[in-house]
C-alpha cells in the first residue's frame, strides 16, 4: 500500500539553534487528509525524542513539550482516517561499539517515557521503532544488546506494542 514519510518535521533537529524546531505548521490535519484522499494510508513520523530529552540522568521528556503535543495530534489524525502510523526515533545520539553498553539506561529511560505516554494506542494500527538506521560503528551483535534490553523495559509496561527494528546501517 502506499505510505509517506512526514518528513522534516518532527525530526528536524537543524532547527533547533534557529529556534525554528518544530514547525508546528508544516503538518496539520487538513494536509494530513490531503495525502490520505490522495491514497495514502500508512504514514512515517521520524521524531528526535532523544534530542528532547534531557541529557542527564533520569532523561526526563518534558510532558508538555511540543513535539509530544504535535504526535498527539498525529495520533488522533490517524485513528481518525484510519491510516496506520510508525513513530521513528530519529537522528539518535550516537550508538557505538565504545558506548552501547552505558547508552542502555539512557534510551530505557526514553522508551519508558514514550510507552507510558502511548500506552493505549492500538497496536495493529500504531508501531514504534525503535532506534532508525543504526551506522556500522555498532556491531550487529551489541546492538542486539541493545535492542534486547530496550524490548524487554517496552514489554514490561506494554506487551502488546508492535515494535519495529533493524540491525547496524
């Protein structure tokens, strides 16, 4: 079926020394139900979340912070028009062979913040992934490590998730 990445938006980490991140108009639902008239029915939405969170322990997420409010809206959108929607971290911090092992509490922290704020999302309709395109300074094998911890913190407080994930570039 016919899918679209909503691009440039949500992951758009340039923008934030502009103090231009998000643009909160780039996406709304009168576009959004243009692309779902033209045909789409799934779409992409690439989100920086660990650029939002803090850098020190516990990693908070502001709850308010736009961007959540923005994939909200999204969220409603496509129960709305019935498209099915990814929800990408995008443009992670860096995940190397050097750090993958003291990055683990820092994405769980993420994770649980995400999960526990969409925890009643449909699970056939919305998937999470995980972590996007992981570069070749990880090996297949650590990020695994990573990868199983990080779906066992998601399942913990929501077995039903549809996760989605791939190995290292």
């Amino acid at each position: 079926d016919k899918g679209m990445n909503l691009s440039n938006w949500l992951e758009a980490y340039w923008s934030i020394p502009y103090n231009a991140y998000p643009d909160v108009n780039k996406f709304n639902r009168t576009k959004v139900q243009t692309l779902r008239n033209l045909g789409f029915n799934s779409f992409r939405l690439p989100v920086i979340f660990e650029q939002i969170a803090d850098p020190n322990p516990p990693y908070t997420i502001d709850p308010n912070h736009i961007t959540l409010r923005l994939i909200d809206s999204t969220i409603v959108w496509a129960n709305d028009m019935n498209f099915n929607l990814i929800i990408d971290n995008h443009h992670g911090l860096p995940l190397n062979n050097a750090n993958f092992q003291s990055q683990i509490p820092r994405l769980q922290a993420i994770w649980t913040q995400i999960i526990n704020r969409y925890h009643n999302v449909d699970p056939d309709r919305v998937f999470f992934e995980i972590y996007n395109e992981p570069q070749n300074d990880i090996t297949n094998a650590n990020l695994r490590s990573v990868m199983v911890n990080l779906v066992d913190t998601i399942r913990n407080l929501n077995p039903d998730v549809t996760l989605i994930m791939g190995g290292n570039h």
